[in-house]
C-alpha cells in the first residue's frame, strides 16, 4: 500500500488516517507497520465489535490489543477501559460513521459489503487494500471500481496481503541452506518482493486490480506449463 500511495496518489501514509478490521496476526502486524509508517490507526475489530480511536491508536494500545489477543485470548470489548479507545458493540469499521483515507480490511470474508463500500467511498477514503481471503464481496468490489475517480486504489489480497506468503517462502530458503537471516535482512527482501508485485500490477497498464489479476494468472499458468500439466 504505501507504494501505491506515493505512486498513484503523491502522497505518503504519515498522518493518514487507517481503518484496520480484525485483531488477529494481520491485523495486528498491519497496524504496527502503518504506526511505524507514520499512519494514524484508528480502529481495530473482532467478531464482537470495533475500537475505535478517534486520534490514532498509541504503541501502548497496540501492546494492550497484541497482550489481550495472543496470550488472554480476551474479547476487545474487555480491554475498553485499558486504551485510549472507545468501544462499540456489534459494529466494523465498515458499519461506523467514521472517516478514514486508507482501509485495511483484515479480518474475514465478506467483510465489507456494497452498504460499507458506499460508505467508505462517500466519507472520502482513496484506498483499500485487502489484507484478509476476499473481504470485499462482488457487490462492494464493483462499488469500489464504479467509483475508481474517487476512490482510486483496490489492491486484492493476492497482492496486497502477499507478504505472509512471501515470508513463508523466504524462511523455506533459509532453512534449505541453514542460514539465519536478521529481521532487517528478512524486511528488506519482503520490501523488494512487494516492490516487484507492483511493479507487475501496474506494468498491465490498467487498473491495480486488473493488474493484480492478470499478474496472478500468468504466474499459476507459468507454473503449469513448467510442471508439464499443459503444453
């Protein structure tokens, strides 16, 4: 997302307001990499409802969202008065009236419907980029491409959220040849992978989406061809 942001749009992610659904893993990771960014995170969700921080969530409140959710196992709803946060009840990020320039839809399928896709489009927001299995279903996907002049960027999740796997393959590779990167090394080829999936988006000369698409096929057709399965 944020090569997108500087390339399409001119602009940078530092003070930009980021909705971010789900408190899992991705979720989790995203909203720490997008404070790190200079991003201003202002909710995070589970099944149960959404936090939501009205100035960006501090690093204190994501140590206390990351504690509640990887060693409590607790809902959000029971760190409410732990955060800086304001909790509500059986709402999303896509469901609240709340503005945000950037969404990271992070937490399941189907998330964001044509009602939230409407809602984002209508209150501003220029990006999404998936970070779950398909959480935009068809209807908020065309609402997001009918509304492309003012909600420019949709990156699916075979590109956007295409790190973990990315990360997979590098930690294969180690182990292989019995090596131990350090963490910086380990971003910086992440970076270079993510830098290359946009450079294949948008070398169609179409939407990112598009490219996305069409860089996905090629890729799985490659694959068949090499493994003989067609000729």
């Amino acid at each position: 997302s944020k090569i997108a942001i500087e390339k399409k749009l001119d602009k940078s992610l530092q003070g930009a307001r980021c909705a971010v659904s789900g408190s899992g893993n991705v979720a989790q990771y995203a909203a720490l990499k997008l404070m790190q960014l200079g991003a201003k995170v202002i909710t995070m969700s589970d099944s149960n409802g959404v936090l939501i921080f009205d100035d960006g969530m501090t690093e204190e409140d994501w140590k206390e969202i990351a504690h509640a959710k990887q060693v409590r196992r607790a809902r959000l709803s029971s760190i409410e008065d732990d955060v800086t946060g304001r909790y509500a009840a059986n709402e999303t990020p896509w469901s609240v009236d709340v503005s945000y320039d950037f969404a990271y839809p992070c937490a399941t399928q189907n998330e964001v419907n044509k009602e939230g896709a409407e809602r984002l489009v209508k209150s501003g927001t220029k990006g999404l980029f998936e970070g779950a299995n398909l959480p935009v279903d068809a209807a908020g996907q065309q609402v997001l491409r009918d509304n492309a002049d003012s909600c420019p960027l949709y990156i699916p999740g075979k590109a956007s959220n295409a790190g973990g796997v990315g990360v997979s393959g590098l930690e294969m590779s180690q182990n292989a040849v019995r090596l131990q990167w350090k963490p910086e090394e380990v971003d910086g080829k992440l970076q270079d992978m993510m830098a290359s999936i946009f450079e294949q988006m948008e070398s169609s000369g179409d939407s990112l989406e598009k490219g996305a698409n069409r860089a996905g096929f090629l890729k799985v057709a490659k694959a068949m061809k090499e493994l003989g399965w067609v000729s």
